[in-house]
C-alpha cells in the first residue's frame, strides 16, 4: 500500500518487549513517516565508538535510562532535521524529557498529533524478551517462542550465530521494566491530561495490534486533519 503521507506526529511508547520497534516500522511504511528510534541512535553510537557511544553504553548494559540532558539533546537535533512528519519510539521516557519535547515543539510551532501506547502485562514481557535472539552480522531478530530461527542457534539469513541483545537477560529485563514503571509510566497521567493518550492492547499477533493501531490512527488523527 502506498503510504498515505500527512504530517503526523506520533510518540510510541510501551513496556520493554511491546513490540515497539516493529510496529514502529509498519506504522512509518504505512503512513510515510521519519522513523526516530532512540534506543538504535544510541546503539549506533556504541557500535561506531563515537564519544556520546563510550559516554552512554554502561547505561544500556545496566537497563538503566541515559540522563535527561544527553537524550534531550540527542532527539531534538535529530527531530530539527526532519522533514514532514515523524514517530517518534524511545522518547520521551521521564516527565522532564516529555516537558522539553513539548517546550522544543512549542518554540517550533509544532504539536503532537497522539501518544500511543502499547500494553502488555509483566509476566508476558518477560517470556517475550528473554527468549528474542539477533543476528550480530547482518540484524535479523528472532524469537524462539513465535519466530525460532529454522537451525538452532543460527541465523536463517547469513548462517552466522544468533546473540542476545546484553540487555535482554531475564535480571536486565526486570530491572528495566522497574525503571518503566518508576520512570515512564507517569508519561501515562501526563499525556492523558494533554488528551493525545491513546492505548492498544499489545498482548495480539503483530498483524493484529497493527491493523488496531492504524485503525486508531486513521479514525482519531487523520479524521480531524
Ligand atoms: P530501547 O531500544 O528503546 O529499549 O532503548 C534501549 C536503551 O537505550 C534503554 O534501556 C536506555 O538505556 C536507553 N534509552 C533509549 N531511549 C532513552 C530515553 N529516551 N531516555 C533514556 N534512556 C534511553
């Protein structure tokens, strides 16, 4: 389908483990939006041994949030570049990063369009996270409860092993899920009292909590556009 191009300006949250990042991906193809993922920004950074990399990476490792000010700035420069519109998924996760996004908006002119939220309970997170497994060569990800790689520990694609993401592993998984319900979850109180809070029950298949978050989409957003 070809995407139907608006200047939609979305913010995707939710627990570790929702399915962010893919239905990021589908929700950006679909409606041609710049997709904005903080979490891969800054494993770019690692990755390429940049000095924001070296100053950010023990953060990640520990499941805990990179400081206000490093992200803030982070995300604002890459949003200025922008053309049109974006989803923006990782951001914001504290209540001062979601005040200077709407302060870096207001200065712009700009608003947001929706918040939306994907839900799913503990016990599901963590079945679901600790068994996501990636391809370290070419960054195929797989899943061995929903999507196991067809030879055990290997990668379908280019045959090289599979590896979890470090932050993945069941203790770094509940400590960032504490850090979501300490630290992101008042985003919730905020964004509702903006009246741009939306929620989907993420506990479906992929290809249903993204026909129900498009649906939302074209029935909320784009109806009032
Ligand atoms: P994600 O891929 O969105 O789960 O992000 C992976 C990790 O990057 C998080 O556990 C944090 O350590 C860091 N991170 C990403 N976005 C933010 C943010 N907005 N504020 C603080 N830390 C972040």
């Amino acid at each position: 389908m070809s995407p139907q191009r608006k200047d939609l300006r979305i913010v995707i949250m939710g627990c570790p483990g929702a399915g962010k990042g893919t239905q990021a991906k589908r929700l950006c193809e679909r409606f041609g939006l710049a997709h904005l993922s903080t979490g891969d920004l800054l494993r770019a950074e690692i990755s390429n041994g940049t000095s924001l990399g070296r100053k950010v990476e023990d953060y990640l490792r520990r499941g805990s949030l990179v400081p206000d000010e490093i992200m803030v700035e982070l995300t604002c420069a890459k949003l200025d570049a922008v053309e049109g519109g974006w989803l923006l998924d990782g951001f914001p996760r504290t209540l001062p990063q979601a005040q200077e996004l709407q302060a870096f908006l207001v200065s712009n002119g700009r608003k947001l369009d929706m918040v939306l939220a994907l839900e799913l309970k503990e016990g599901v997170v963590i079945r679901r996270l600790t068994s996501r497994w990636s391809c370290p060569s070419c960054g195929e990800v797989f899943n061995l409860l929903t999507r196991p790689p067809a030879s055990a520990g290997k990668c379908d694609r280019c045959s090289a092993p599979l590896a979890q993401r470090p932050d993945d592993a069941e203790a770094t998984v509940r400590r960032r899920l504490m850090v979501y319900e300490d630290l992101t979850r008042p985003l919730v109180a905020y964004y509702r009292g903006e009246n741009l809070y939306e929620e989907v029950d993420a506990d479906r298949s992929m290809d249903e909590v993204s026909s129900a978050v498009a649906a939302l989409i074209e029935g909320t957003v784009l109806a009032r556009k």
